[in-house]
C-alpha cells in the first residue's frame, strides 16, 4: 500500500484512512500546502481544500470554516 493512498490526519499525522481509488496529485498552490511539516502535499481532484482529523484527535477539536481575509 503506497503511502499516498492515506490521508493522514492534520493533527498528529497518525493515517486516518486508506482509499487507493482517490486521485490524488502534488499541490501546486500555497492554498493547498499546509505548515505541518511536510515538505510535499496533495489535494484530490476536484476538492480545494480540506481538512481530516483521526478518531483521536477529532473530539479535541473544532474545524471552523470562514471566508479568506486578503490583505489583512
């Protein structure tokens, strides 16, 4: 199993979940990059952005979803 088949979660980067059927390339955009560390990431076609949590980390967070502030 190829380690790009899983999504790891943006906490603690334990694997969230395997799904060799995604489509997933190389982010191309500072958008899609997150600072956690990792030197590459990857977006799945046709998602902008997205954020996963593992079954540990989920209940100790809350993801909240906002319109970006350019030039603040």
């Amino acid at each position: 199993m190829a380690g790009i088949d899983y999504k790891y979660c943006d906490v603690c980067n334990k694997r969230a979940f395997y799904d060799a059927d995604l489509t997933y390339r190389e982010a191309t955009s500072m958008a899609c990059t997150k600072e956690m560390g990792v030197k590459k990431d990857y977006k799945l076609g046709m998602v902008g952005d997205w954020v996963v949590l593992c079954d540990d980390c989920a209940p100790k967070y809350d993801i909240e979803l906002r319109p970006v502030s350019i030039g603040d």
